[in-house]
C-alpha cells in the first residue's frame, strides 16, 4: 500500500464539547491533572468535590475555584447540582463510589486500572448496564487524536498484516509511598502496566493465552513484570509487554505489520505525541498530533464523555465496557501467575 502523508486526526479539539457540571471523588495527583486540562482546554466544570478527608477535600475545592468540599465519596454522587461523577481515587476505592453513583442514576468516568480486579469490574458494568448508566474507563490515550491516526493506519491496512505489539511502561517511582504499599494496590501492574495491556487489546483485541513473569518486591507489590499474549482473533499475532517501577524504560510502543511498523515513542506512547509510519522499503513518514500537550490530553476523555452524555449514549465506541472488563480479566491472570494478591482479595 502506498501512503505519502498520515491521515487527520477525527477527533474535535475538546473545547468544542458542550460543558458539564462535575462531581470528583479522590482529590488525588490525577485528579489534578484533570482539572488542569479541563480549565485549560474544555468548558467541563467541577462544581463538587469528595474525600474520606474534609481538609484535603476542602484544599482541592480552594485551588481549583470549587464550590461544595464533601467528607465523603458518596455525597457527591448525591449533589443533585452534579452531572457527571469523576472517580480518581486509588484502585481499590473505585468500586464502592462507582456503584453509589450508578444508582443516583450519574454518569461515570472512573481512572484506569478500572478496579482491583474483574470481578469488581463485571460488578459495575452490570449495575450500568442495569440501569442505562453510562460508565467509562479513564484510558485517556483512547480519546485523542494520536489513538485515533493509529485506528485509521490499521483499518486502511497501512502496515499490511499485524504481526506482533511490543510496549513498555516502565518509571522510577519506589518513591511513591502508594505505589509500594500492598495495601493501597500499589505495585507496577495497575498504575503503570495497564498502559499496555490496554494498548495490545485496543490493537489485537482479547488475548486466548496469557504468560507472565514477575517479581514482587519486600512490601508485597509487584516491582517488575513480563507479559506475552496470544490466541488473539488474528492467531499470528503476538503482544511483548513489559513494566518496572524500578527503573525508566522506552515508555515507547512500536505495532509491527507485514509491510511495515507503527511507532510511537518521544515522551510516552500514550501521551499525546507524534506517530511514525516506517514502510517496509524505510519510507518513514512521521506528523504531530494536534496542539493539545502531555497532562492536557486528559481533557480530551472529559470532552468525550460530555459528547456521549449529550447523545444519550450508553456505552463509549472508544472504550467499551465490554473491554474495559476483558482488560481487567487479562490484568487478573498476570496478577494470578506472578503470585500478586491484594488484601481485600484475600
């Protein structure tokens, strides 16, 4: 196939999204991030907040110009001045507000990992699909416009037969007094290697086999970890993932094709960033993907989610929660090889 340019990214800057009054339960370090991007590059606003701590509540609502700091996750499901609720909080605190919120009949967009485990995962989008409730993993690269280049190349076949994945999401981050408590679902499979096994689902779609190897460190979590997925609907496809929150790797991800490769790499694959075609015969072509940059591109996932709100949608076409589930069940067979459980699983 010849190609000469990149196609256009598809997805609208997320300005040009209607806005909507949010709840946030978990005023944490993604939480601001997102509210950063939504003042920078949406018209999304937080109106309430919530936290198992009125101070650190209340310190949020003060920086960002918010309106009412709750003590409790589930007020703010239950503020009827909110829209939409946004759950930020640590892993094995999405499942609880998630089904409060469900039932107060609001939209939900809940951070990546979805939940500690499938079961938890297979619990809320019941309860959704129960109730016609929209419910969304925060898989912020799904939203923007670099995923979207990507999704094109693939369907127009740019790279002839997809072979094989390879990515990696490795950071130095031991310390994060989170990420090494066993207790808070701390460890590199949730925080960080999420990143690509979403990345290999959205591109192969559900693995058949798993394998994975790891190590778990002095306080239980999982420090570094080994992942190869197989049996895929294309059964000549192979995924190589790797993660470590040792050390810093690639943070770079590459799809390889019979007629040539898909990468992306510079700051992270999942950032917003460049994509890079490179043919078989080295025609490598090479373009940016839009003006929205690093943290920002989370305003992109609340444009979304505003859109979908606004179009009475029940699920995401960019992450369904059919695969939000499978993800988390390929997610819990890593965890089950390498020895990994978490205390509230046990």
């Amino acid at each position: 196939m010849t190609i000469s340019s990149l196609p256009a990214a598809r997805i609208p800057l997320p300005t040009e999204a209607a806005g909507l009054r949010w709840g946030v339960v978990g005023p944490g370090g993604i939480a601001n991030g997102m509210a950063r991007a939504m003042r920078g590059w949406s018209q999304q606003k937080i109106v309430a907040v919530g936290s198992r701590s009125q101070e650190r509540a209340d310190a949020y609502a003060s920086r960002y110009g918010i309106e009412r700091a709750y003590d409790s996750y589930e007020a703010v499901a239950e503020d009827p001045e909110v829209d939409i609720v946004y759950i930020s909080t640590t892993h094995n605190h999405h499942h609880g507000p998630a089904l409060a919120a469900i039932a107060a009949g609001k939209p939900v967009l809940i951070e990546k990992a979805f939940t500690l485990n499938a079961q938890q995962a297979r619990e809320i989008r019941d309860a959704a699909q129960a109730a016609g409730v929209l419910v969304v993993e925060a898989m912020w690269p799904r939203f923007g416009a670099r995923y979207d280049i990507v999704r094109q190349l693939l369907a127009d076949g740019a790279i002839g037969d997809v072979i094989g994945v390879q990515a990696d999401h490795s950071q130095a981050l031991t310390h994060v007094p989170r990420l090494m408590d066993i207790h808070a679902a701390g460890g590199a499979m949730l925080d960080l290697g999420i990143y690509p096994v979403s990345f290999a689902s959205f591109v192969l779609g559900k693995p058949g086999t798993v394998s994975a190897v790891g190590v778990l460190g002095e306080t239980g979590v999982d420090e570094s970890v080994a992942i190869h997925l197989t049996d895929h609907e294309n059964a000549r496809a192979v995924a190589s993932l790797t993660t470590t929150l040792l050390c810093r790797g690639t943070v770079a991800a590459t799809i390889l094709g019979t007629e040539g490769r898909i990468e992306l790499d510079a700051t992270s694959f999942y950032a917003p960033g460049p994509v890079r075609l490179v043919k078989s015969d080295g025609t490598r072509i090479e373009a940016p993907t839009g003006v929205v940059a690093a943290g920002d591109g989370l305003a992109y996932e609340a444009a979304h989610m505003a859109t979908l709100v606004r179009d009475g949608a029940t699920d995401s076409p960019l992450m369904p929660l059919e695969e939000t589930v499978s993800v988390m069940e390929t997610m819990d067979e890593v965890r089950r090889q390498i020895g990994l459980v978490y205390p509230e699983e046990r």
